[in-house]
C-alpha cells in the first residue's frame, strides 16, 4: 500500500473497510443510502459538488445512476447494479463510472466496476 497526496493506493483486488456511527434508526440510514431524494442531499465527493439527478431502483437487477457535478461543470457519473438488497441491513451493489456523464440517460460504463457491500448494524 502506498500512500500519495493522503490518497491510498491499492490494487484493483483490495478490500477496504470503512465504519461510521450514525445517530438515526437503522430504517433511516438504510432509506438515506437507497432513495434518489437523500443521495441528492448528503452525497458530496468534494467541496461544491452537486448532485444534478439521481435515479435508484431498488431491487436485485435493478440499476442505478447518480450524476455529480463539480463547480466547473464537469460532470462524474457512477452508475451500476443492485445485487442484494435486504433492507434495511444489508445492500451490495456495483459502482462504476460512465465514459460521459453528461447525459440524461445511463451511458457507457467504463468497465472496471467495483463490489460495495453497506451493512447497516443495529
């Protein structure tokens, strides 16, 4: 592991494990990662990102794209697939990032996606 600018950098195989404490009920933080309405709300990758359109069909095969946007107006949009949901503790989905986010509609992805698993613990 090599650490460059306090950015981690680790092969494409690598596990990385990040836990929070959230004051909220399980339901609510489960809802909060899952509706289009709360990512719009609390999802910034970086200071003035907004978050323009965010779409979720929360099912197993369901997809589901959320378009970023930085104050430059460049656009950074992740889409992918749902493959467990069991609410409101467990979620495992796809993540990659479309070659041009701009559009309205999902885009080309650019194929090198990665596994997310979020466990919501009571």
């Amino acid at each position: 592991m090599t650490t460059i600018n306090n950015e981690v950098q680790k092969p494409d195989d690598a596990t990385l494990i990040i836990k929070r404490m959230l004051k909220a009920p399980p339901e609510l933080a489960f809802r909060a990662w899952t509706t289009a309405e709360h990512i719009q709300q609390w999802m910034r990758p970086e200071p003035g990102m907004e978050i323009p359109m965010a779409s979720m069909d929360l099912r197993v095969g369901g997809k589901y794209r959320i378009q970023m946007q930085n104050p430059g107006g460049e656009f950074f949009t992740a889409a992918g697939e749902f493959r467990e949901v069991q609410a409101p503790e467990r979620l495992v989905y796809t993540w990659d990032w479309e070659q041009d986010g701009s559009g309205a509609e999902f885009g080309e992805l650019e194929g090198k996606p990665s596994l997310i698993t979020v466990e919501v613990l009571k």
